[in-house]
C-alpha cells in the first residue's frame, strides 16, 4: 500500500491542535473562520496563539 507523504503531514499537524479547540470541532462549536484548508495551510504550534487566532 502506497501512502501520500503530503496527506501524512497535513494529518499529522491536526496532532498539534488545541484540545479545547478540537472538542470544539468535534460538538459541532468550530470556531469562525475555521476550515479544514486553514489547518492544512499551516497550525500555530502554540495552543495559546491557536486560541489567539481563532478565539
């Protein structure tokens, strides 16, 4: 079985994802302005940035 590199990346940054934020996600609460695209774009490493951003 042959796997993307690049899909492994973009699902590996989602690893780094507040979990507050990704609780958010998951009870349907996304916060605005947040979209599967912006996260494969690139993730704030810092939890309190994420927040920052997408508060």
């Amino acid at each position: 079985m042959k796997i993307d590199v690049t899909n492994v990346r973009r699902m590996l940054r989602l690893n780094s994802l507040a979990p507050d934020i990704v609780e958010a996600i998951l009870n349907g609460r996304a916060p605005e302005g947040l979209s599967l695209r912006q996260l494969h774009r690139g993730i704030p490493v810092s939890w309190r940035k994420q927040r920052e951003f997408w508060g």
